[in-house]
C-alpha cells in the first residue's frame, strides 16, 4: 500500500520531492505473481475435480441405462418367433432323449460290429419293467430297439416290457450281452442261418411240422421271438405273424391248444401256452392276451396236488418232463403284468414237486426220485432256478452230478440227446460261474459244428424226440431248440444274479 502524501511532506522540502520508491513497486509485482499463480493452481485442481466429477457421473449414469434396461426385460418376441423356438427346444431335446447314455466306444470281440456298448447295469427282477422304445436296425443305444443281424427292425409304438427280456430287443445290448456271456459272431451268425431255414419250412397256414403242428410251431416261433423278432420285422415279420394267428386257431379237446392225441397235448398246450406269452409280451396283442390267459387258467387248474402235472392235466402223479414246459409258461405269466389268478401259488406248489423226486445223488427224477436222469436233472435245476432263483446246495449238487459226473460223459454233437442240453443249457447258464464256464466251452462249438450248410441242424443218435431224427416235425424240433440254446446269451438275463 502507498503512504499517506501529508506524511512525505513533513520529511523533505517541497522542492525535491522523493520518487515513488522503486522497492515498494518491485514488492507489488512479485505479491502479484504469487496471487497469480496461485489463481492458476486452484483453476487447474478445480477443473481436475470437475472433469474427475463429471466422468464419474458419465459411468454412473451408463451404469444405470445398463441396469434399467436388464430390468426391463428382453424387447418383446413376435408369437411366431415364440413358436419357432419352440420347435427348436423340442428337437433338441428330442435328440438327446434318444441318444445312449455314457456309451463308450469299443469293438465287440469276436464281433458283431463296431458298437458304442454300453455300461453293465445291475440285474433287474424278473418282474422289474423298462421303456420298451422301439426302433430299426442300429436301434437306439439302450433303448429297447427291434431288429438284429439280419433280423430286420421295426418302427412301432412303445410300451413296458418287462426287462429280464431286454436283451434280446435292442442290436446293441444284444451284441454286449452275446459278447460278455461267452457267444461270438459265428453263434449270431447260426442263429440267422437257422431262421432263414426255419422261414422256408413254414406250412401255408403258419404252422410248422405235420403230426405235432401245435408244439413245432411253437417252439419255431419262441425261436424267432428269441432274437426278439415281431410282426412289424421286416424280414421274419410275416412269419411270426402267421404263426401267431395259427396258434390261436388251436382249440383242441377240452380247450387244450393241440390237435394231437396221445401224451402229447398237455407237452403241447405248455409249448403254445409259453410261446403266446412271450408274443403277448412282444405285441400287447388284445386278442393274444384273451387266448394267452385262457390257456395259463386251464395249467393252473391242472395242476396235480404234488405240484406237478401229468398227461393231459389229470392230476395224477407229477411228469417232471411235462411239468417243465408248464413252468416255463407260468415263468411268462408272471412276468407279463396280465396279474392272472393262481400263478404265484402254482409256481411255489411247482418247486415242491420237484424235490419230491429228488434223488440221492442230488439228481432228479422223472415221476419218482431214485433214477437221477440227466434230462430231469437238468429240467429239474430250471424249475427251481425259475421259482426261486434258486443258487443253494440243492442246486449246485445237481449241477455236479449233471456236467461233472458219469452220468454226461464229454459233449458231442453226434450222440447229442438235444432235450437234455435244452435244458442244461438254461440252468448252467442261470447258475453261471464255472458251471456255466465249463458247458460253454464244451456245448458251443459242438452245436455250432452240428449245423448243416441250409441252416438247419443234423440229426442225432441221441435224439429220440418227436418220432424220430428223419422227420419233418424232428427236424423242425431240433432247429428250433438249438436256436434257442445259442439265444440263451441275450434271451433271458441270469435270474440269479
């Protein structure tokens, strides 16, 4: 600040006045350069805050347009691309539903083909059921696919099927259970043969055979449903077809499905009976169930009060032989979810006729024990292992007497008595182990080598069945039982297990 003037002029004369001091001025400037710069600081750190203010709200505010516009939802889609995506979703999911699940990729041994095979599953129940989703040849994974090598598919409906009958009906669980059994290619391959032969033999009105039509084609039927083959089968389709519709033409005597006379109706009416349940099981058939639960009523009802059953349902004194087929067709009965009366308690009053003529080597017999034959032996072990699943000692030590004893000295095709290896081959392989192990490895190859070139199988000096080796009905018998026997890998799973 500059002084007052009065104050200067008390000092210094008028004359010689002071000029304005140059200090004071360079003071001035000095003050003002540092008011200045300070002026430009607090500018500069002002705008800084500002600019940092304003991006800070510039992010806020993108921020939030962001999250009002998640909140509000996706823009509204038009009802016909509603409909679209749709479409796509269903096609989608309908792709992965029919896809195998954690199939692994390797080769069958021995080979059927190259095949995504699944993983083992645990053994179900006889009475446990599964989707049966049908489809051609190459199937669907696990589903339950129609059709096989050189065994055509079929694209039908679907329906419960019960699952201890799984295996046969789907090319890939077929190929896994022939292949972890102990089958090969050249048992596939036999039975596809045996099948074609069979086709060519069918009568023009869908029966099999002359003399016992009702039994022939019953089992030529079981043969081709064995390999899980339907009406809808393009190549055998026909065929079982015909057959279906023959046997239940069959109205026989007291309402015994046999037009033959003698022994033979109630071996007969068990073989019909049986094979109509397992093409009920295959068809859910209406008709077929009617014919089906007529026949298992007129078994149940002739039962004998030992349990067992004679010729023509007398209720004499039990046939382990007769009784064989009985049981085989109640077996189906029981699992084909028709819930026909009196079944379970047959079935039960069955295993008690068969220890009835149990023998004291373990074997047993044909109406009494003590003369432990190896066919009854071998009958008797199935029907226990039907019933109860039975594995006990009962069982092993029939199964000793049977492939480890005197009485069946090393399996040959040539002397072959093929009722007896029928049904030792069932029981050995439900009982599995090395009783299974051992019979395989001696039956197989023996009954792969008793095949013929057409097809079908040679005769035997063994085989004293339906009136002789040469006959039209004792080759159709012989074709069909060692079809069933090589079937045995996939046609039932092990109850036993």
């Amino acid at each position: 600040m500059n002084p007052e003037p009065e104050e200067f002029s008390a000092e210094f004369p008028e004359e010689a006045p002071l000029p304005p001091p140059a200090p004071a001025r360079r003071k001035l400037t000095i003050w003002q350069k540092i008011i200045a710069s300070k002026i430009l600081v607090v500018s500069i750190i002002v705008h800084v805050i500002f600019g940092a203010g304003a991006a800070v709200y510039v992010v806020q505010s993108q921020q939030a347009k962001r999250v009002q516009t998640f909140k509000g939802g996706p823009p509204a889609v038009s009802a016909s691309s509603r409909a679209l995506e749709h479409k796509v979703s269903m096609a989608k999911k309908k792709a992965s539903m029919s896809a195998p699940a954690q199939a692994k990729r390797i080769s069958v041994a021995g080979a059927l083909s190259k095949v995504a095979l699944p993983e083992i599953i645990t053994m179900p129940s006889a009475t446990t059921v599964v989707p049966n989703r049908m489809g051609g040849m190459g199937g669907n994974g696990m589903g339950m696919g129609i059709g096989g090598m050189g065994g055509t598919g079929d694209g039908g409906g679907g329906f419960p099927m019960p699952q201890i009958m799984g295996d046969r009906c789907s090319v890939v669980t077929r190929a896994t259970a022939m292949r972890n059994n102990g089958g090969n290619q050249q048992c596939e391959d036999a039975i596809i043969k045996g099948l074609r032969w069979l086709k060519a033999q069918q009568n023009a009105d869908g029966s099999w055979g002359q003399e016992y039509s009702a039994a022939m084609t019953g089992l030529a039927l079981l043969s081709f449903m064995g390999h899980c083959e339907r009406p809808s089968s393009k190549e055998f389709g026909p065929n079982v077809r015909k057959a279906i519709d023959y046997l239940l033409t069959l109205n026989g005597s007291g309402g015994l499905l046999s037009k033959a006379g003698g022994h033979s109706p109630a071996y007969e009416h068990g073989i019909v009976t049986y094979a109509l349940g397992e093409a009920y099981i295959l068809t859910r058939e209406p008709k077929i169930a009617e014919v089906f639960k007529t026949a298992v009523g007129k078994i149940v009802y002739g039962q004998s009060p030992d349990g067992g059953w004679s010729y023509g349902y007398s209720k004499g004194k039990g046939d382990t032989s007769v009784s064989g087929w009985q049981v085989q067709a109640l077996k189906v009965a029981k699992i084909s979810g028709l819930g026909i009366s009196g079944v379970e308690d047959a079935l039960k009053k069955s295993a008690g006729n068969i220890l009835r003529v149990r023998g004291a080597r373990g074997g047993f017999g044909y109406t009494d024990p003590g003369d432990d034959r190896p066919a009854m032996t071998a009958v008797g072990i199935l029907v226990l292992q039907m019933v109860n699943q039975e594995r006990g000692q009962v069982v092993r030590q029939a199964l000793d007497l049977l492939i480890d004893g005197k009485d069946l000295p090393k399996l040959n095709y040539a002397n072959a008595n093929l009722y007896t290896w029928y049904y030792a081959t069932q029981a050995c392989f439900q009982h599995r182990g090395a009783s299974w192990a051992k019979w395989n490895r001696e039956f197989q190859p023996e009954l792969l080598k008793g095949q013929a070139a057409d097809g079908s199988w040679n005769p035997t000096t063994g085989d004293l069945h339906t009136g002789g080796a040469t006959t039209v009905d004792g080759q159709i018998y012989r074709t069909s039982v060692c079809i069933l026997m090589l079937e045995v890998y996939y046609r039932y799973l092990a109850s036993s297990r």
